[in-house]
C-alpha cells in the first residue's frame, strides 16, 4: 500500500479566467509557487526611445563564453525593440529595487518616467542602484510559439551595493524569509 499523498489537482475555485483549461491552471499555479530572482531587461529602439520589462526567466547559459539567457513573449511591448536590436542591459536586482521591479513591470508608456536610470554604454538604459548590470550582445533568438528564448553574450557591467534577494513568489515580489 503507498501511504505517499497524492498531488493536488487544481481546485475550480483556483482558476483566474473561466475557460483557463486544467493544463494552464496547473501550469500557472505551479510556476506561482516557483520562486524566482527577478531581474530588469532593458534595450532602446533604433531611435534612442528606452524599452525594459521585468523578468523572472533569466538564467546563466555558460561561463565560456559569458552567455545568459531570458525569455519574452513576442506579443509584449519590448518585443519589438528585442528583436531589432544588437546589446541590451541585464540587471539583477535585491530588495531594495522593489518599486523598480514594479514599475517596469506596469504600464510600458511610464517604464522610464522619473530618474530612476541613465544612459550608459552604447546610449543604453541603465537602472540606477542596482545590485549588478550587465551589458551583453544577442546572439540568438529561438522563436518557440509565441515566445522566444534570447541568448545574449555578456561584453562588460557592474557591480552595486550588495543586497537581500528580490524573489518573485505567489505573485508578489518578497525577500528569503517572507511569508506569500
């Protein structure tokens, strides 16, 4: 007899839409008790206009060469500017970025309204007080449905203020030790 507990199955009270399949729910509802880092992708359209988004899929490829990773869907704001430009900036963020994270999440026509980034290398957007950045050139975009997976080399950055983790859990950006 196995006395091991069974999965839970996605409860109908659970779902966030009413025609979300029990496949996307369980996707969803799992991913949200995934914790992830959260970091800032910025970039520039070819007319110097800053785009960025908040993401919680970045992920180290290689050490030789420094290659990172992140994934947007090719139907968000930025998309348009990831897919025509050559460099953007990869910023790792600690607790102290939480308004950031949130803003750059938000409405993409007021991303960049206020001071909270500069221009650095290549004219590129920089988030201010940061605890790393890095600028890196793509050299890939994997196009996987309605997404893409975007390879970028790392070319140089910089090092903040070190601080608590950001984490992105249960919808809600914490720090190691809080409860969703």
């Amino acid at each position: 007899m196995n006395s091991a507990p069974l999965p839970q199955r996605p409860r109908p009270s659970d779902r966030v839409e009413p025609d979300v399949t029990a496949d996307l729910a369980a996707f969803r509802q799992s991913f949200r008790r995934h914790a992830a880092g959260v970091a800032i992708i910025t970039a520039q359209l070819p007319d110097g206009t800053p785009v960025g988004f908040t993401a919680t899929s970045l992920a180290s490829l290689a050490a030789v060469p420094p290659l990172a990773t992140f994934n947007i869907a090719r139907s968000a704001s930025s998309w348009p500017a990831i897919a025509e430009t050559d460099r953007v900036v990869i910023h790792m963020l600690g607790v102290r970025n939480r308004e950031v994270a949130e803003k750059l999440a938000g409405d993409n026509a007021s991303r960049f309204d206020g001071d909270h980034w500069y221009r650095g290398p290549h004219g590129l957007p920089v988030i201010k007080d940061v605890t790393s950045w890095m600028v890196g050139r793509i050299v890939e975009r994997v196009h996987v449905h309605n997404n893409a997976v975007v390879v970028v080399q790392i070319e140089e950055g910089g090092l903040g203020d070190d601080d608590e983790a950001l984490l992105y859990h249960e919808r809600r950006y914490l720090t190691p030790g809080e409860t969703a």
